[in-house]
C-alpha cells in the first residue's frame, strides 16, 4: 500500500527469516502478493537449514516471490563507527570499527553460498569491509569454477580505490543507495578524512570502470522513493539544494544512468535481467509512470515527482485518484 504509490514495481528484501518466508509464500498462493520480490535469507536460518538444503529458486519474472540468497553483514555502519576501515577514524584515533566475522568464517559462509548457488548479499560499508568480502569472493571462486555467484556488496560507501578494478575481475556488484550520501554528506569528511573522500560513495568511479551498479533506498533506513534517489544521484545535494553544485560533484550521475541503476541494474542484480528491468519485446510489462516527463522537470523538483500508475506484469496495480 505505501510501495505501489511510489513507482515501485518491486522490492529486494533483506535478511528474511523462515516465517517471513511462510507469510510471502501463502500470500502468493492467495493471489495477494502485487510486488515483485526478491528474497535474501538471514544468514542464521541460511546456516542452519539452507546451505545444505540444495539449489535456490531460480528468479523469474513469471512469479511474485522467489528466495534466490542469503544477506551477510560484513561490518557496522559509518555512523556509529562500526564501518570496518583499513586505517583509523579520522575522528578517532585508534578505532577502525567492527568485523562482524572473522575471515575464516566469513570465507566459509560465502564458499558454502558460491558452491550451492545462493546469491550473496554482503553489507560492506567501510574499506577493509569491502576488501574483505572481495577476498572471500576470489577465494570462492577458485574453488567454485565456472561460477556467476554475481556477488552484491551493499552499501560499499567506503571504497579504497584499489579495489574498484577488483569488483571487475570478480564479477560483484556495486548495490549503492544515493540517498545514503546526501543523509551522510554533513559528517563523512569528520569521520574518514579528506584523503579517503575519493572513495566515498563513488558511483560515477564504480560505474566508468564498467562495475555493475544498482540502486535502491534502503528503506526503512531512509524514505523509499525512487524519486529522492533519482533526486540524490543527479544533484548530491539535499532537499535546500546544498551544498551548492553538490557534495563531490564528479560522482553525479546523468538521469539515464540513474534510472538504469533503479530498474535493469536493480534486475540484473537479481537475477532478472532476462525478464524484467527494460521496456522490450517479450520482457514484463514493469512500469513506473510519472505524471510529468523528467526530462524536462526542473532538479529541484525532481525529488517530489509524483506517480501517475505503477503497472506490474501489464497490470495497473496502482492509479493516482483511484
């Protein structure tokens, strides 16, 4: 009821548990479900049950609902100074936040989803975060030949340079939310300093080195409207337009590019991409329809472009006034 008005055709849940998964399932079977969704297990029922459960369900446009991986947390957030950074907070010495595994434990949870086929959804936000589950991936990889394991590094707001070339030769993906840096832009150079602000939400670096990258909100962590991070991407500016010509202006992306972030970058970053995420002949009749053409609209009102319908596999699920 709140996603439908906003444009959305689709959501990827994170970190489900075995009920939520029941609940999905019978409203599936109900015919109630009107969302596409792709579903990521918590790690704890993905080790326990999961992994030695067999192959995942494979992603299609054909359905409402598919379990396809499993959400790992790599590390904290940068707020808290939980991001696990390869040197120390700026704003303090000393500390350069939390891993919530160890390597060994880490390597073993995503060898385990590379080798039964689970997607991997890895919160990573601080550099060493980032590297770490880089080098879980590689390691996999090599035991794992022939593998698209298309690994989705969350969040990955703090990227040494270095490793951006990695995320290539990996094949991971770059699953950013720009809203995330206009939120952050007033207190990120206190925390990692000025030498590290060239990795710091660096979507224009991820996507001119060829890095997949695909768009969300985070939600309920930040407001899911596709708009604010169409908004966000476009100006890295808040809703007053601040800074002025926005927060490390080199990394706006043009409106193109964001929107493929929002739907083929979102779809090819779960698996869809045969199906869903682009207008053309024989994929879904996925559809956000804005009342105005974007194009034309004015930045500062991009952000509260409203909704005309949301139309999900030809049918309106959505219509404005009804």
């Amino acid at each position: 009821a709140r996603a439908l008005p906003l444009g959305l055709t689709g959501v990827h849940e994170m970190g489900i548990a075995m009920e939520t998964d029941a609940v999905l399932r019978a409203l599936v079977d109900a015919g109630e479900l009107q969302l596409r969704i792709t579903g990521y297990a918590d790690a704890d029922w993905f080790s326990k049950t999961l992994a030695g459960r067999g192959e995942p369900e494979l992603p299609g446009c054909d359905r409402r609902y598919a379990l396809v991986g499993v959400k790992l947390y790599v590390d904290g957030a940068l707020g808290s100074r939980g991001a696990a950074l390869l040197a120390p907070y700026s704003d303090r010495p000393g500390h350069q936040g939390i891993f919530q595994h160890s390597q060994a434990q880490l390597d073993a949870l995503v060898l385990a989803a590379v080798r039964g086929g689970w997607q991997v959804a890895a919160h990573a936000i601080g550099d060493a975060g980032i590297r770490s589950v880089l080098d879980s991936l590689a390691a996999a990889k090599k035991q794992v030949h022939g593998a698209d394991p298309r690994l989705r590094v969350e969040h990955a707001q703090i990227v040494d340079l270095a490793d951006i070339p990695r995320f290539v030769r990996l094949g991971a993906i770059a699953s950013m939310q720009p809203t995330h840096a206009t939120s952050d832009m007033p207190w990120v150079p206190a925390r990692i300093g000025a030498a590290r602000l060239p990795g710091a939400y660096a979507w224009r670096r991820f996507l001119d080195a060829g890095v997949p990258l695909a768009f969300g909100s985070d939600f309920p962590v930040e407001q899911p409207a596709p708009s604010l991070g169409l908004y966000a991407a476009l100006t890295r500016q808040d809703l007053q337009g601040q800074p002025p010509g926005g927060w490390l202006p080199d990394q706006k992306l043009t409106l193109w590019e964001a929107v493929a972030g929002f739907t083929s970058g979102a779809a090819f970053a779960g698996r869809q991409e045969a199906g869903c995420g682009m207008l053309a002949p024989g994929m879904a009749a996925d559809l956000s329809c804005f009342l105005n053409d974007l194009r034309l609209l004015p930045l500062a009102a991009l952000a509260s472009a409203p909704v005309r319908a949301t139309v999900i596999a030809g049918r309106v699920a959505w219509e404005a006034g009804v």
